[in-house]
C-alpha cells in the first residue's frame, strides 16, 4: 500500500498561536503552562512539548511520571514539570532523575514525599484527588507536616469552569482564595481553559490550559476563540448501490426509504470515531454533510452519497473530510454524545499522521513526518 487510508494532520502553528492567545489572556503577570498530559491530548507530546517550549513556556503538567519523562530532553532544563496524578508508588527514582515534581494529593503522599519542591492540590469540590477538608484543617493548624518541602505552587481545580453561571465556579474560587492565603511564597493555580475565559479573578499566578490550546472551544455558549488544530481524512475503499428496503451494517440497524448510493470508509472505532455517532454523524464532501448510515464498526464506516448529483459523488480512493473546516472535533463529538476531549485522546494510531509547522527543521515528533 503506497498510502495510508486515512490521515492525521496536526497543525503546530495552531497550537503556538492558541497558545498565544492564552498568554494574551492571562497578561505579564500571570504564567501560562502548557498541559500535555494523555500524549498532548492524543496528538504527540513530545511535538507539541518542542512547539510550546519554542515559544518560552516553562511550566508543563503531565498525568504520570512515565508522561513527565518523555517531555524532559525536550524541554528547557529549567521547565517545571508536575506531575497531576500525584506521587506514584515505585516511581521515587524516576522523580528524582527526571526532575518531577509531584502534585501532592493527600496527607498520606506529603508524608511520604521526603524533600524537595512539589505541589499542593487542595480539593474545594470536585472530589476525584485533592486534599480535602478535614486535612486541609490539620495542614493549616500545624504546617510541621510540610517540613522539607518546597511547596512550589498551591492549587485547584473547578468542577464546572464549562458553565459559566454554575454557582460552584465562585464557591470553589472562594474555598481556595482562603486556603491560598496560608502559602504567601507559593504559587497559585486554579483555571483550566475554561476558567481562564471565565474571569481574570481565576487566574491567580498561573493558569492550566489544555483543552483550549488543542483548539476544542472552552466556550460552550460562545463561538470557539481558539483554532482548530487538527484535519482528519479518510479513504473511501467502495462505493455500492442499495435498494430501498435494504439494510447496513451490523444488526440491519438502518434500512434504506429509496434506492442510494452508500461510500464504505477506512474508519471505525479503532480510530477514534465512536460507536455512538452511528446512524447521526457525518463526513464531509466539498463541503456537503454525508450522513453516516448503520453501525460505525472497528475498522469501517459508512455514508449514504445519494444527496449528492451523480456526477458529483466521491469514488474509492477519494477522501471525505472528518474533522475540518466542515467539521469541528467538538462538533464530530456532540454527533457521538460527547466531548472533544474523548475523540481527540481516541484517535489512535492507524493514521498517517502529519505535523505541520514552518519551522519544521528545529521540530522533535515522535511518530509520523513534518511538513514545513
């Protein structure tokens, strides 16, 4: 096979100016770290890491201790990089050698943290990891428990930063503006994307961008301020004609009202686009929707062609447009009932994965070419 049947392209100077836009947002006074945890969102930590490193960001958040070792030759030997999912049992070493800092989520890991700079996660409501309450008194009343601790930064994280009218957005802001006054030395971090386009009260000393600088809209009432940073194409493999009555796919899940024309395409789950969408996604053709017919499978798809003119129609080997101009990742989600999030982290490996960037000679990708 000469050609990959579906390609990924990742647009770089997207993500620079995305990035861009969040330090224009947070101003002089306030740090903008760059969160490319989960392989940067699914689209190459170690790509997006150099991007973002070109463009002076020092403070870099990762889930795992594994995630903050690939970033660390790549990044400016002075970058920050914490470690959100807290101090991993069996990794101290790594710790150590990658120069991690560890997001401290509980008396527990403080205790076992010996020495050295680390992050102070307090919980002030959305309840996955975080020092709750009744620690954060015993922490508050005696600080002893932080000796040999450098608490680099103190921070949070909103529940539901996506609605701005939410009342927990300035109940958690609150909690943690009392909490953050004991740390005077520290930092102090709270806003994800959304938050940062809440309200400039959020921002505190740094703010945590990542949905926001791979171009999904952390605006869900408001026209998407960042970029697009992504364009998925795929290959139709065959196209074949379907009487009325008939039926497609798994469990004969559609059946056709007339006679139509169905494109199969080199694209399933295994890729990243969801079960879900079945029977209400689309692709794209010169910019005409083709809704999706049947159960998405692993590896195949397909689309009903018969709006489009006879002569107008796509053959095997074209490619129709899944995320694009046409089509937003968040848009491709909500057809799948869900959020950007989980298509981008989904997308997976079979694609032909292309990094564009105009400064591609001094760019480090892990997988896939670049094209200046």
């Amino acid at each position: 096979m000469d050609k990959f049947p579906a390609t990924l392209v990742i647009d770089l100077d997207r993500i620079k100016k995305n990035y861009h836009i969040f330090c224009d947002l947070a101003g002089d006074s306030c740090a903008v770290s760059g969160v490319v945890k989960a392989d940067g969102y699914g689209l190459g930590a170690a790509p997006v890491a150099a991007v973002l490193n070109e463009e002076g960001c020092r403070d870099y958040f990762v889930a795992t201790p594994e995630e903050g070792a690939e970033i660390r030759e790549i990044v400016a030997a002075d970058s920050r990089i914490y470690v959100l999912n807290g101090y991993y049992r069996g990794f101290e070493a790594e710790y150590a050698h990658y120069n991690l800092i560890p997001v401290l989520n509980s008396l527990e890991e403080i205790g076992r943290y010996k020495n050295g700079p680390c992050v102070l996660h307090f919980n002030t409501g959305m309840n996955r990891l975080g020092i709750g309450a009744a620690e954060t008194k015993k922490i508050l009343d005696d600080k002893s428990v932080l000796k040999g601790k450098e608490v680099h930064c103190v921070m949070s994280h909103f529940a539901c930063a996506d609605e701005k009218d939410h009342p927990m957005n300035r109940t958690q802001f609150e909690k943690f503006s009392q909490i953050a006054k004991h740390f005077p030395g520290a930092k102090k971090s709270m806003a994800n994307s959304a938050g940062a386009f809440l309200s400039s009260d959020y921002h505190f000393d740094m703010i945590r961008p990542g949905a926001g600088i791979y171009g999904l809209n952390p605006q869900n009432d408001k026209e998407n301020p960042v970029q697009g940073v992504v364009e998925l194409r795929a290959q139709i493999l065959q196209t074949v004609p379907v009487a009325k009555g008939e039926t497609v796919g798994y469990g004969a899940s559609y059946k056709f009202e007339k006679d139509t024309v169905l494109a199969t395409v080199s694209l399933g789950y295994a890729d990243g686009i969801l079960r879900s969408s079945s029977d209400k996604g689309h692709l794209f053709w010169n910019g005409v929707a083709l809704p999706v017919r049947g159960r998405v499978s692993m590896d195949l798809l397909t689309v009903d062609l018969g709006g489009l003119p006879e002569q107008g129609r796509p053959r095997a080997g074209d490619e129709l447009e899944v995320i694009g101009p046409h089509q937003s990742a968040d848009k491709l989600a909500a057809a799948a009932g869900t959020i950007g999030y989980e298509i981008l982290t989904s997308l997976g490996l079979r694609y032909e994965r292309v990094y564009r960037y105009e400064a591609a000679v001094n760019m480090v990708a892990s997988a896939g070419s670049i094209s200046a």
